[in-house]
C-alpha cells in the first residue's frame, strides 16, 4: 500500500473489494464489530480513472487534478499562493448537507515563512483572515487602530470539540523512562501556572485528559460501566485507576515550585535514583539522568528553558536542541527522540485512530504517532473496546476508560488548551449567529457587500488617525517619514566612522 503507513491501520481490515455495477461496490470486511469502519471507507474519494489512467498516481505534480468538488484550482505560484474558484454547476450544491457551505466565489491562499509577517500583512490589509494559534501575540500584537474601531475584528469564538492532548512526549524505548515513577516524578518539574501566568497572559487551561473539553473525558472515581470495564483488569492496573481521580500537579505560579520538586526527588528515590555531588544518578551504576528536548519551533524556547531549570534543580542534565524541520521529521519518523511535544488531536467519535496513537502495534511501526512507545496489553484491549462500540454511551464509558488507563502511565507531561478559536478578520464577512460546536468553520460564513462597502466608506473618511497610524489600512506619510529619518541616521553614521577610522 503506497502512501502514508498511518493508513494501514484504517484499512487492514478490508479484505476485498468487489464492483458490483456503475455506481456499486461492495467492500468486505476482515472483522466483525468494527462499526466505524464502513463509515471510513465511505470517506474514500472517488477518483476518474480517464484522468488517472495516462498519469502517474505516485508522483508529485504541479498540475491541477481533476476533482468533484465544490471548488476547482484557478490559479497558483508554487510555494506562494494559489487561489480556488467556487464550481458554478457543482453537483452537489443543493444535497442537504451542503446548504449554507461554500459560499465564497473566490478563495486566494498565500504562504508566509514567518509568522510576524502574517500577522503585518493582517493589520495592513494584505489578507484578510487568520486564527491566531500564540497567546503572547493575542494579547500584545493586535492593540492598533483597525481593531479598536472594529475594522478588524478580534473575536474568542468558543466551542464544544475535544482539544486532544498537547505534552511534552517521554520516550519510553529510552531506558531513562521505562520507569514509570520516573515519568510522574518529571511532570512535577514543569510549573504551568507560572508559565500560564508570565508567558501565555493567562489564556489557557491545564490538560487533564486525552479528550479535553469533551464527555469523552474521564473524570472523578470510575462508575457504572466504565468501572466494569476497569473491573476486568483490576489485577493489572494501578490502584490509583479505581481510588484517585488524574490530577496534574499544581503549583502557587511563583516559579519556585519547592513543594513539587520534593515530590519528585521522592519519587525519583523510589525508583532507583539518588543526589550525589549535586547530580542526579542511578543508585546502583552511578550513571547521571540525562536527556534531550527535541524542538523544531524556536517559540517553544521560552516554554521548555524554564521547564529545563527546573529539570536541572533535581541533579538532571536535561538540555534543548533545535532543529530543522527535515531533521525533527526523520527523527521522529525513526524514532530518535528522548523527549519533545506533540498534539493529538481527537474527534467527538474515537475509533480506529487509537490504534495508530497508543496500539503496541504501532510502537515499533516507523511513522506511527505512537511516540511514546507503550506498550500495553489492556490499552490495547481498551482499542479494540472502543472501536467495537455498539452505542454512544458505550463509546463514552470505554473512551473515558481507556483515557484514565493513559493518564495511569504517566507516557506525556500534559500541557495546556483552549476552549476556543481565537479569530481575526476584516469587518467584510457574515457568518452564522447561531453558536455553532465547531468553532470558526470559514466554509459557513459569506462575503457581505454591505459590511465591505461601509468598511471602505469608513476607512476613506476617517480623519482621526496620524499619519504614523495609517498602517490600519494604507501606509501613512508618516510611516515613510520615519523610515527615511532611520535611513539618513544609518547613513550618517556609517559616514561618521568611515572618517573617523580614516582619520586614525
């Protein structure tokens, strides 16, 4: 099977397929139970064969595909932008579950490397949408003159879907995690609040489950069916599954977290790991605890250094490399990590995507997300529970055991969330009033000519702005005043010390 190995996990279990007729086909199947399955095969796209029959499947191109969708590709720049045009006789324009979706004639996307010059091509006019994903330029990039007269707005919209899990990922195919008093006794080193507080503006939500912001969330003592699935395994799984509800540590956000750090040196001391000479080392080789952060963001500097200090507190040398994108993605796909942070994102029906996130098939199965390596006999019988889910709330009580089976292990450090998109756009758009579970869904919302046109009507009349304010809408004589001023200072400058250096 060509394309990504993830995909072996969804279709291993097709066992053939049969064209039936024109416009049928039967799939068979290799198990019984699996109801998610026929929906995800359902999901696959239809592709013409006179198209595909001259060109090859498996190569890269830069030639518009034929598709059936709502919208076509136009036109594009390779690694630029490209623009979609809206199909006019698009087959499936009037099918129920599409009225109200692709209201927009014209879409242009365009690439930026830098996320700074997204957010200045935002404020100027130069696009026209962006969901802002940092929280330090939420709270501090945006404070300019298009957004306090409304012509820009800054909205939070809330919304009802799982946020996944974001953490720092402990490598458990390292020897220095396989110890799962080790993994808990880390989770004490990272203070969230302190980093909430003095770094995210306090913008986000500690993560306690795999399936935040959801019912799918496990939650106080186990109950009702899902503590009869836990029941079944009692002899295998921590008492602290059935006694203690998950709760990350907390600390007072002072940035000396003394309380959590005792617990982890007491952690540490039970599994083997003792302070000499200041150094943290194994009480029976003498060899240090140490390990690498793997980054490919330098914006997680600021998150991971203090984490490091605090790393570096308990006798640890824990250090921070940064890496380029190619490198952080071979390493990953092989495997070759001690710590770094990921996100799995999950949906409001989990289902055969376990398999590829916490399966022990997958631990050993290059470019599988199961990167912290576990291996589990009962989270893998948790899997094959969920998927085989006969109704909603047997999916929940499963989904909410197999969460609380995950957290048991201590595989990641969780870190944070966000209850909410956080949007910024020109006052040219419409979109639903009625709150919608999904957050900003753009495919919803509409051009309005109305909104445009008062918005260029305002921009044009306003007087109230300098002219080193103008960057709202349209760079100011002010603006280009400065930049020559800066360019005579340099140039005066560099004159200055050219004689003064010929002069010695």
């Amino acid at each position: 099977m060509t394309g990504l190995p993830q995909y072996r996990f969804y279709y291993a279990s097709v066992a053939g397929v049969q064209k039936l007729g024109p416009r049928r086909v039967r799939f068979t199947f290799a198990e019984k139970g699996n109801r998610e399955l026929p929906l995800i095969v359902g999901q696959l796209p239809i592709l013409p064969k006179h198209y595909w029959a001259t060109r090859d499947f498996a190569k890269t191109t830069l030639e518009p595909p034929l598709g059936s969708g709502p919208y076509r590709i136009a036109e594009f720049e390779a690694a630029r932008y490209y623009v979609r045009e809206r199909v006019k006789d698009y087959w499936g324009k009037d099918l129920p579950v599409n009225v109200g979706l692709n209201n927009f004639d014209r879409i242009r996307v365009d690439y930026y490397r830098d996320d700074t010059a997204i957010r200045l091509a935002l404020k100027s006019g130069g696009i026209d949408f962006r969901e802002e994903n940092q929280a330090k330029a939420w709270a501090l990039d945006y404070d300019v003159p298009a957004v306090k007269k409304g012509w820009l707005n800054k909205q939070l919209i809330r919304h009802q879907m799982p946020t996944g899990m974001q953490a720092f990922v402990l490598n458990t195919r390292r020897a220095v995690f396989s110890n799962n008093k080790v993994r808990e006794a880390l989770g004490y080193a990272f203070d969230f609040e302190w980093t909430n507080t003095n770094l995210f503006f306090s913008q986000y939500t500690r993560t306690e489950s795999y399936f935040s912001n959801s019912e799918l969330a496990s939650s106080g003592i186990p109950e009702g069916e899902e503590l009869a699935i836990l029941e079944r395994y009692r002899d295998r799984l921590p008492a602290r599954v059935f006694r203690t509800p998950y709760r990350a540590p907390a600390t007072d956000g002072s940035g000396w977290p003394r309380a959590n750090l005792r617990r982890a040196f007491a952690l540490l001391k039970e599994a083997g790991w003792i302070v000499r000479d200041l150094k943290l080392v194994n009480r029976d080789t003498g060899e240090r605890m140490r390990f690498e952060i793997l980054l490919v963001s330098p914006a997680f500097e600021r998150i991971v250094l203090p984490f490091v200090r605090n790393l570096k507190r308990l006798g640890i040398d824990a250090r921070v490399r940064l890496v380029d994108q190619t490198q952080y993605i071979n390493r990953l796909r092989s495997f070759d990590y001690d710590m770094f942070i990921f996100t799995w994102g999950q949906s409001e029906s989990p289902g055969n995507e376990q398999r590829n996130f916490w399966s022990s098939a997958a631990a050993d199965n290059p470019s599988s997300r199961n990167f912290a390596g576990i291996r589990n006999p009962v989270i893998d019988e948790l899997i094959e529970l969920v998927i085989a889910a006969p109704t909603r709330e047997s999916l929940v009580a499963r989904t909410r055991a197999l969460d609380r089976v995950l957290l048991a292990g201590f595989y990641v450090i969780p870190q944070w969330h966000i209850r909410a998109d956080r949007a910024l756009y020109w006052d040219k758009f419409s979109r639903p009033t009625i709150p919608i579970r999904n957050g900003v869904l753009t495919g919803r919302w509409w051009y309005d000519t109305a909104k445009a046109a008062s918005l260029e009507r305002a921009m044009r009349a306003d007087t109230s702005l300098t002219p080193a304010e103008s960057d709202t809408g349209r760079p100011g004589f002010g603006t280009a005043a400065m930049v020559l001023a800066g360019l005579l200072l340099i140039g005066y400058l560099v004159l200055r010390r050219a004689w003064r250096t010929r002069a010695l």
